[in-house]
C-alpha cells in the first residue's frame, strides 16, 4: 500500500477500541453499514485481514494489533497537536510502551521502572500485565518497547528478540510474626507440613522452588498455589500461609504486608529480565531501565536485624 487513508485508519481504531462495530457507530453516530464498509476498504488496502469474530466480539488479528499500536500513537499526537493549536498545556515528552509478566512481583516491578517515573524528562508509561509468551509476541510486533520478566524469551521466538538481564535477588521465606516464632527455630527442617502458599506452575521461580524442596526433602502443607505475587502475599498477611519472595524487596514486603522473613533459602535465586525488540534498544526510557537497574535494585542489601529471624 502507498497510501494510508486516515480517515478509514480512524474508523479502524475506533471499532478496536470498542470491540464491536455496533458500539463504534453508535459512538460515530454514524450507520453500520457505513463503518463496516469503510473497514473492508481499509483491509483491502493493507491487504491483510485486521479482525477475527469470536462468538460476537470482534478480536484484533497480529496484523491488527500491530496496526492498532501504530493508531494509538498517530491519534494521541494529533491530540497533542489540536492541544497545542488550541494553547492547551498537552502531555508531551517520550512514550513507553511496557509489558510486564504477571508473574513479576509487584515491588519489583516499580523498582525497575522508577528511573522511568521519576525522571528529569516527562515520559508517558503505560503498562500492560499479561502471560510472558503472549507479551513477547507483542515485542515482535512492535506492539510494546519493553517487557518485564521473570525468565528470558525462548530462542525459538527469534533472532529480533534480545534478553538483557537486569540482575538476581536470592529468596527468603516470609510469614506473620506468629510463623516467625514456630519456625524460624530449626530452618527449613521446620517447613514439613508447614501452611505455604505457592506461585503457580508456569513461574520461574515455582520451578527452581520444587527443585529445593525436593533436595531438601520438605513437604509444606500447599494451602494455595496463587499466580498473582500481590494477591499470594495478601493472603499470606491474612495469615493463611508463608510465602517465597526475593530478599531485594524484603523491607518493602515487610512494611507493606507485616511478614518479617522467617528464614533463608540457599542456592534458590529469582532472575528477572528485560525483553526487547533490537529497533527498540536505543529507546532512553529502556536505556535508562537498563542501566539503572542492578545499583538500584540488585546490589548489596544490609538488611535491618528486625526483619531477620534468628538463625
């Protein structure tokens, strides 16, 4: 195609926002016959299909998404424009496209993109929370700047996709004060049948605990096995369960969830990586991540004694 049509380009975006072409015309104030034709033209001219019907909704296609990505920018700087014209103060500076893993803990999460909020520079964030392998299908679209992981992305997704690695944190074991008293005494023996909760199955750091426990030849009383990190640790403040989490987060988890740590795990480290498509590497809000990481959230930590169990 030579030539985008914007206004079909806008059509297009609309129905991808609504999820469906009868609450786009409605919003257009415009016939669905109208819309619908407008979106075929549209297709024709890409010469790929942009959606697919599951049962009523309309779902974006890779070619969709892709497209869709490229709309969101092209209408929010023909905002910023219209803002200016008009003499409004309009959002301006970088934008920053991440995803993040749902398996990442939350606190890392915002350690990681700190740099990026509190810098000089205004940067728009926006963040999207899904599966790894779905977010990096978006990083080889072009659909994200940066993903946020607990494991790299797989050689098999291809050669445009480069693993960068932020750094590790070993894990501890965290409880509420009354598990601290019953068994820090005699760790990680005292873990047989203690009440743990687990992340689930398809985490990182799930795989390298199955492994210890089996060296250690523990066997907790698994109340959950909870994806989310922030909901594991709400439930475990609820005094459901202990729970793993990284030392590099220990005052914060401490603070916010009242679980000093229990006791230490050996040899069990939670990595986390950051995931980007090689014309993204020079983005500065990615730069900024990438280098700030390891001295702001991965070096040495002296944590406070009240947090620790005696050992």
């Amino acid at each position: 195609m030579e030539r985008i049509n914007y206004q079909h380009l806008y059509y297009f975006w609309q129905v991808a926002k609504e999820g469906s072409i009868m609450r786009a015309c409605e919003k257009l104030h415009l016939a669905q016959p109208t819309i619908s034709g407008q979106l075929i033209v549209f297709e024709q001219a890409i010469g790929e299909k942009l959606f697919f019907k599951e049962g009523r909704k309309l779902v974006l296609t890779d070619t969709g998404r892709t497209v869709f990505h490229y709309a969101n920018e092209i209408f929010a700087i023909g905002r910023e424009l219209t803002n200016t014209l008009k003499g409004r103060i309009g959002s301006k500076g970088l934008r920053l496209s991440v995803g993040v893993a749902d398996a990442l803990p939350k606190l890392i999460t915002y350690r990681l993109l700190e740099p990026v909020i509190n810098s000089i520079e205004p940067v728009q964030l926006t963040c999207f929370e899904d599966k790894a392998d779905r977010l990096i299908t978006e990083i080889t679209l072009h659909s994200l700047d940066l993903v946020l992981s607990d494991r790299p992305a797989s050689p098999a997704v291809g050669g445009n996709v480069f693993n960068h690695l932020l750094g590790e944190s070993s894990v501890a074991v965290f409880g509420l004060p009354k598990f601290v008293e019953k068994y820090a005494q005699d760790f990680p023996r005292s873990l047989n049948g203690a009440p743990f909760l687990l992340p689930t199955a398809n985490t990182a750091l799930r795989r390298s605990l199955d492994q210890w426990l089996d060296s250690e030849e523990i066997c907790p009383d698994i109340k959950a096995e909870i994806e989310d990190s922030a909901l594991l640790k709400t439930f475990s403040s609820a005094g459901i369960g202990m729970f793993v989490a990284p030392i590099a987060v220990a005052n914060a988890i401490h603070r916010q969830y009242g679980t000093p740590i229990v006791g230490h795990i050996d040899n069990v480290f939670e990595r986390f990586y950051a995931i980007t498509a090689q014309r993204k590497l020079k983005h500065p809000a990615v730069m900024a991540i990438l280098e700030q990481a390891q001295n702001r959230l991965f070096g040495l930590l002296d944590l406070p004694s009240s947090l620790c169990a005696e050992e």
